[in-house]
C-alpha cells in the first residue's frame, strides 16, 4: 500500500505576498520576522542639470510591526461530522501533550479549509487554495498556515467508515507532528499563537483528503 505523503507546510503573511513555510506574520512595514531589528538602506544616485551633475542621497528606515491580535470570541458548535470533531480533537490532544492551549473549532475557516480538500481532490496540488484565496480571505485572521495532507489522498486504510476515517487522519497528523520542530507541519499544529482551527476533509474514491487551517 502506498504511504501517505506530504509537502510543506504553507503560511500566508496576509499583508505580504510572499509564500513560505511555517508560520510567518503580517505586518505595516516590510516583510520580516518578529524582533527583527530596524533595517537602513541608504541609496545614492547622480543626476545631470543645466549646471551640472547632481548627487543626491536618500536614506530609508523600516521595521516590522507586529499586527494586533483579532479579539478573542467563543467556539463555534462542533459540527455532527465525527471526523471532523476527531480530527479537533486528535490537534488538542498533541497541543495538551506540548502544554500548548487548545485550539478552537471554527465554522467559517473550517468552509474555507474544505474548498481547499475539494480543490486538492481535483488539481493534486497542495495549497494551491490557500495561496489564490488567504489574501484578503474574512475567515483568516492577521496569522495563518495551513496543513494539508497527501496531496493524491489517503488510502483506504479500514472497512468500517468511522474506524477507517480516524485511520487516515491519525496517520497524517502523525507524520506531520514526527517532522518535529522546525517542521512546517509539526510547527503549525503547535504554534501558541494560532488560537483557531478549520476543517476541511472530503472523501473521493475512498481516498481522504485533509486540510487543516490554523489562525489567531
């Protein structure tokens, strides 16, 4: 049988265009990490006058600001999907396990996580979702990544529809959580600063497609 496997991780830093993996954050300023210190560029250039040449010197300071944290506000209702509540589940039970705060279940990220499962069941190309639709998205909030699984999907693995659903998904967040820390994946599902989870799962052919997305 063939293993599941994975890709990077994917972050979007919602004020900035770049792609990356692991999380990374939004801001005024240029792009860059928190507690970056200020950056100084300093550009010289000459210009031709009636009177001659003329050499002018401009000098520019950025700093990365860090963005507020959206208020908090209560959990959505599980949905009665049993995959998706053990899917939460399964994320809160690594997070205990790493002392890290439980996430929330959220309704609308977990809408916009299932566009992204259904797309990657059709294209096979993990986070294409992610990266045309995060910029902008009202479900994300000034922090965001996104997991996804096995971008061709996760075999069969049971005959019985419940035991084989949580089959897959605990197989995947396995793999994802043993990248261990400097993984884009295992990252994600332990960042401190994602206080919010959606759930996108969609079953093609037998096959599990997961997408998991994380935001403050």
């Amino acid at each position: 049988m063939r293993r599941p496997s994975l890709r990077c991780a994917l972050a979007l830093p919602l004020l900035s265009l770049p792609f990356a993996c692991g999380p990374r954050h939004a801001g005024a300023a240029s792009p860059g990490e928190e507690g970056d210190a200020p950056t100084t560029k300093v550009v010289t250039t000459t210009r031709e006058t009636p009177t001659g040449t003329v050499t002018e010197t401009r000098t520019t300071t950025t700093r990365w600001v860090e963005p507020a944290e959206p208020a908090d506000r209560a959990e959505d209702p599980l949905p009665s999907d049993a995959l998706v509540r053990y899917n939460v589940q399964r994320l809160n039970d690594y997070r205990k396990q790493a002392g890290v705060g439980a996430l929330k279940y959220d309704a609308s990220l977990s809408a916009f996580a299932l566009e992204g499962s259904v797309q990657l069941s059709k294209d096979h190309q993990a986070h294409a979702h992610f990266r045309a639709k995060a910029e902008g998205a009202a479900a994300l909030g000034t922090r965001s990544a996104e997991n996804q699984g096995d971008w061709n999907g996760v075999p069969k693995l049971a005959d019985d529809p419940l035991e084989n659903g949580k089959k897959q998904i605990d197989w995947m967040l396995d793999l994802m959580f043993k990248e261990g820390p400097g993984g884009g994946h295992h990252d994600n599902m332990l960042n401190a600063r994602f206080k919010r989870v959606g759930i996108g799962l969609t079953t093609v052919a037998g096959k599990l497609y997961l997408t998991n997305d994380f935001s403050n």
